[in-house]
C-alpha cells in the first residue's frame, strides 16, 4: 500500500488502489424512498406553524427554503403537509411542546429502518434475479440516524432469509461520506477473496430529528436533510449472468486540518444535533482539487479521462463549490442536481442514488465520485462506469 502526504496536512494518507489484475465490481444498485411525499413549500409552512419562532426568524426561513434547490423530499413522518391536529409523531399542542425525546424518535427509527431496507434489498435481488440471498457471503450495513442492539444488519439477514452465518459489518455515525468507507470496504474484502458476494444496506431517516430549535444549524439541517435507503451488490465474481454497473477502482480520504468543529452529529437532549459551519462549502472548495488529482494519480488517470462526475449533493452550496473547484460545468453534475432537486440530502445513502441513475444513462467511462462529512471528510472513489 502506498502512502503519500496529504496537501495541508501533516500525516500521510493511504491510496487503496485494485491489486494487478484484479477487478471488483459495482454489480448492482436498488433505493427504497417512503411513501411520505412532500414539496419543499410544504416543508417550509411545517416550520413556519412553530410559535416561538421570532418574525426574524420567519424572514430566515423563507429565504433558506426558497434557495436550497430542493422541489421535495420523502420521510417516514405523516405529519408534513399535514394540519397541526392531524400529527401523529409531533405534539398537537399549539405549541408543538413537548418535542418527541430520542428514545421515540430511535424506536421509531428501529421499526422504519427495517421496512425500508427490506424494500431496496428485496428490488436489488428482484433485478438481479441471478443472485440467490443463500450465495451473499458478506454483509455491511450503514447509518448515522439511529442504532439499535441487535440492529438492522440482524433484521435484514432475518426478513429475507440470508445465511445465519453471513459476515456482518457495521459502519455506524460516520456521516454523509459513510458509503464510500462501505465500499472501500467491500473493495478489499473482494480482491482479497474474489468470490465473495458483498451486500451494502444503507438507510438514513434524518426526518425523526427535526427539531423546533431557532439556531442556524437546526433550520438549515431541517431544510436539507430526507430519508432514503440504498441496497448495492459488489463482487470480483463475474460468473453466471452478472453483469456489472461500475469497476471499482481506487479510494482516497482526507481529514482537512483545523476543521473538526465545521460539522459534527451528536446525541443531544431531544435527537441528534448537527453542527454546520457555514465554511464548509469553502473548505470543500479549497481541498477538493488537490484530492482529486491524487486520486487520478493513483488510478493513472488525467482530469480529462473523467466522464462522469458523482458528487454528493450535500446541499446546492455544496454543489457550487464543488463545481467551482473542479473547474466543471453544472451539466456536469446533472445526476447529484437531480437527487437533490427530488430527494434533498439524505446523508450516507444519497450516493447511491446518485450512481444508480448514472448506471441507467448511455454515457460510459472513468467516474470520480466524491462526498463530505464530519471532520471536515472528504472521501472519494475512482470508478469506471462499464455498462448502461
């Protein structure tokens, strides 16, 4: 494993580049969203019913909905778009007081993260109808918005009947860059044994912690943050009818220095807080390029090889400053604007959705994909997209 000097750091940091020869393969990819549907318009007039928010504070909120680039999101709360009296998870007091406490917003998470997981593994197995559950070998599940002891990746191998004997991994509260460690993951678990089968289940319900908090942090989060969940196969076993979306590639990640404080997900009295320094778009935009180029390098690769850019749609800021950093066009990152436009940020999971609607374009060839999260993190993947 190589190791070079991260740009505005001190310590190194480690290349995962494929072993010669061997190939790993983004074999398939299926999303479950809930059937709660809602506009963004109708997200701002939930947060807008709140009383005890200041008419400053109204101002706020009109201004931060209206220019997220968001149209609608999803979410296993009824109670969006809904009249005050009609709430089911939040209080129908005028005052919307007392808050759900943490213990009801994970039980909650205990029950819907199920539902939603089952949904996209059993869609990935129904189009990838070659694959068997009894033949997955390995399992990695993926959240940052609720946990649980046994937790999902259990209720996952129980509900659609996969090996009592599957190798689980967890990869817990990491944030919006969780996947890519996921993957990484499953990249060297393959090339190490190359017929394993390695299940990806990532769900993230950031609706249960929205909050009536006024604080910056709280009303941008509010504003951002949705439920998704993503199921992905990879595997170097190419046998049978498998037919592959993307080669993996190489993997990179950098903690930018000084930045621990840009954003943080904590446990906090009523859900988990976020903290969302309004520089990190900036810091993207600053350490994005350097990182990209280190990981062309390791790929051999140029930035003119690059076909497909997969970027997190954190947020349209985000966006902004990523194009801005890689010197791209906003065509360029058609997929992430249209996640966000239709499905906002749903943490670990967006990715996915990200790179499943790329795999059903025409366009073929290199992929960087790269995605932000506490830290400040950056982590990022070198693919080849393989079929339409």
């Amino acid at each position: 494993m190589k190791e070079k000097k991260a740009r505005g750091g001190n310590a190194p940091f480690p290349a995962f580049p494929s072993p010669p020869g061997a190939s790993v393969w983004l074999q398939g990819i299926a999303t479950a969203v809930p059937a709660h549907t809602y506009s963004q318009n109708e997200a701002r007039e939930f947060m807008r019913r709140v009383p005890h928010f200041t008419p400053k504070e109204q101002r706020f909120l009109d201004r931060l909905y209206q220019g997220t680039g968001i149209e609608h999101r999803h979410s296993v709360l009824a109670d969006f778009g809904k009249k005050s009296e009609e709430y089911s998870f939040f209080s129908r007091d005028p005052s919307l007081l007392p808050e759900p406490s943490p213990a009801r917003r994970n039980d909650l998470f205990i029950v819907e993260a199920e539902k939603l997981t089952v949904q996209a593994v059993s869609q990935l197995f129904q189009e990838l109808s070659w694959l068997e559950p009894s033949s997955v070998t390995h399992l990695i599940t993926v959240t940052c918005t609720g946990f649980s002891a046994p937790g999902f990746d259990y209720q996952v191998v129980q509900a659609l009947n996969l090996p009592p004997n599957i190798l689980r991994h967890n990869i817990a509260f990491m944030g919006c860059y969780a996947a890519f460690p996921a993957l990484r993951m499953a990249h060297t678990i393959c090339s190490a044994h190359p017929k394993a089968r390695v299940l990806i289940v990532d769900v993230e319900l950031c609706s249960l912690h929205v909050q009536f908090k006024p604080d910056p942090d709280t009303l941008v989060a509010n504003a951002l943050f949705a439920d998704g969940a993503a199921a992905a196969l990879v595997s170097g076993d190419l046998s049978g009818d498998a037919s592959p979306l993307f080669r993996m590639d190489s993997f990179a990640s950098r903690i930018l220095p000084d930045s621990t404080g840009a954003m943080s997900w904590r446990l906090g009295e009523k859900a988990f807080d976020m903290t969302l320094s309004a520089y990190v778009p900036k810091l993207i935009r600053e350490n994005l390029n350097s990182l990209l180029e280190e990981s062309l390098a390791e790929s051999g690769l140029s930035l003119r090889d690059i076909a497909l850019w997969a970027i997190h749609p954190g947020g349209k800021a985000i966006l902004d400053k990523a194009r801005e950093a890689l010197g791209l066009d906003d065509t360029d990152l058609e997929d992430s604007w249209e996640i966000l436009r239709n499905y906002g940020n749903m943490s670990s999971a967006t990715i996915f959705f990200v790179l499943r609607r790329m795999a059903e374009r025409a366009r073929t060839g290199p992929v960087f994909a790269a995605a932000f999260g506490p830290g400040l993190t950056i982590e990022t993947a070198c693919l080849e997209k393989v079929a339409p």
